[in-house]
C-alpha cells in the first residue's frame, strides 16, 4: 500500500480489532465487517482481527512512499 492509500478488509463476524503503530496505518471501520485501512506513513505494522468467539486473523500491514 502506499501512503495516502486506502484497502478494504472484509471481516465479517468481527467482534475486535488491534493495530500494532496507528502512525503507520488508519483503521475505520465504517460498516459492520468493514474494515477501511489508510496508509499514514511509511513502515511496518500488524493489524488483528478478532472474528467470532475464538477465531484470530493476523495481517502484516506495509505501508511505502
């Protein structure tokens, strides 16, 4: 992704979400399983998505001018 760039997630029975370095990405999530990413600045980060009782999605989020 570069900076200034967006990406849509489907996570449907999404109950949760994490961001490891919220400098390097947004997150909005403007409908239920929608997930919006927006790169911010240059670099790495993790995003975990926490989808019904148990169930982890991890993502390796990368972010370049």
């Amino acid at each position: 992704m570069r900076v200034g760039g967006t990406k849509i997630l489907k996570a449907n029975g999404m109950n949760r979400l994490a961001i490891g370095d919220p400098e390097i990405v947004g997150i909005d999530v403007p409908d239920n399983g929608v997930i919006k990413i927006t790169g911010k600045q240059a670099g790495e980060t993790m995003l975990v998505v926490w989808v019904g009782d148990s169930e982890l999605q991890a993502y390796r989020l990368v972010v370049q001018d």
